[in-house]
C-alpha cells in the first residue's frame, strides 16, 4: 500500500514545472515578476496576522475577557497612582524631577 501511494506522489510530482509564478524557484522572469511574489507573499501573511489580531488581539472575539479585565485594572491602579504623585506635586512634597522620574517608572 506505501509502495502504491509513494509511487503515485512521485508519478504525480513529475510532470510539474516549478518555475511558475508565485513558488517558482529564484527570481525568474523580469525584476517585476520577481518583486510581485514577495508582494504576494507579504499581502497573505499581513492577512493572515491581521486576522490572528482580529480574532485573538486587545478585544477580539476569542481572546478571553479576563485578560483584558485584568489590563484595564492595571491601567486604572497607574492612573491613581500618578493621580497621587501630582497631587504631591502640587502641595510641594516632591520636586518635578521626582514627579517625572516616579512617573516614568509607574508607566513602563
């Protein structure tokens, strides 16, 4: 049965000309043909990822809510946080270069 269907495969493969356009091999034709397969190449896997980001990305329809749950709690504690710094800022418990050194650290 392996024999059968490893000797179709190489039946198959034979007759096939790999020089054509988009998987040929190198750069055959003008400089244009050439260009256009890495074109091609590029446009489906920006598809591709844009999907992925779609799909699974800050939002997306598969990513799990918890994840983003947990990320907008986080931005709220550093918001509060450099809330408190320039509240310090203002009554003249820290210098600006602290503020900004503080917030900077709060923000990364």
């Amino acid at each position: 049965m392996f024999e059968m269907l490893f000797g179709f495969g190489c039946q198959a493969g034979a007759g096939m000309d790999w020089s054509h356009w988009p998987f040929g091999p190198g750069m055959t034709g003008s400089w244009l043909m050439g260009l256009s397969k890495f074109v091609f190449l590029g446009l489906i896997l920006a598809l591709i990822l844009g999907l992925l980001r779609y799909f699974f990305g800050p939002g997306g329809m598969m990513r799990d809510k918890e994840m983003d749950r947990e990320a907008e709690e986080e931005r709220r504690e550093i918001r509060r946080a450099v809330n408190l710094l320039r509240e310090r800022l203002a009554r003249g418990e820290i210098a600006e270069e602290e503020f900004e050194r503080k917030k900077r650290m709060l923000e990364r």
